[in-house]
C-alpha cells in the first residue's frame, strides 16, 4: 500500500493489535492476495538504518508468511525501537501478533 487513502481506510476500520514492539492494525480488502503498509517514523527511530531495519524484518516476515494474512490489508507500525541484538525478540513479536491477526480474521470469517 502506498496511498494515504489506503493506510486511512485501515486506521479507520480500527482493528488493532498490540505488541511489545509492533502495533498491527488490518481491514479486508475485498482482494485474493494481502497488501502491507508500513510506518516507521522519525520519531520513534533517529537513525535511518534501523527504521530500515525494522522495515525488513516486517517485510520478510509478510513475504514468508502471506497465506497467514489472506485478503488483507495489514499496516504495521513501529511502536518501540530496536537494534541488532534485539532482533529475536521482534521477530518473535512479529509471529505472535500474525497469529493473533490470522485468528481474528479467521473469526471475522464465520461470523
């Protein structure tokens, strides 16, 4: 996603998701295949490398998993930053909100 009109959809649907370092916000999108939006600002990280960083990590983890995501628009913000030797544990964030995000829209489904 890259329009603000899509990111703005997805704040507005409001389903959200909360982690140590990652907040995941999703709203279907009507579409076969998921679609991922980032924010990581200036404000949360100083220096560019490790906004990148964190950038692709969310991003290898989405191309991994996205049969876990569906139909999907997923926006994922950067809530607390980390460096190099805290990549395990935000991986390991990452996977526990993707769960939680692949079960509540597993029940959004049935409803």
């Amino acid at each position: 996603m890259l329009k603000a009109d899509e990111f703005s959809s997805v704040f507005s649907f409001r389903r959200s998701f909360i982690g140590e370092f990652f907040q995941v916000q999703v709203r279907p999108n009507g579409r076969a295949h998921p679609r991922l939006g980032l924010v990581v600002s200036r404000k949360m990280e100083k220096r560019a490398v490790y906004r990148n960083l964190a950038k692709r990590i969310v991003r290898e983890y989405f191309r991994m998993h996205l049969n876990e995501f569906g139909g999907l628009d997923v926006v994922v913000r950067l809530r607390k930053p980390f460096r190099r030797d805290g990549l395990a544990e935000a991986r390991l964030d990452l996977q526990k909100l993707a769960v939680r995000v692949a079960h509540g829209a597993a029940l959004d489904r049935t409803d």
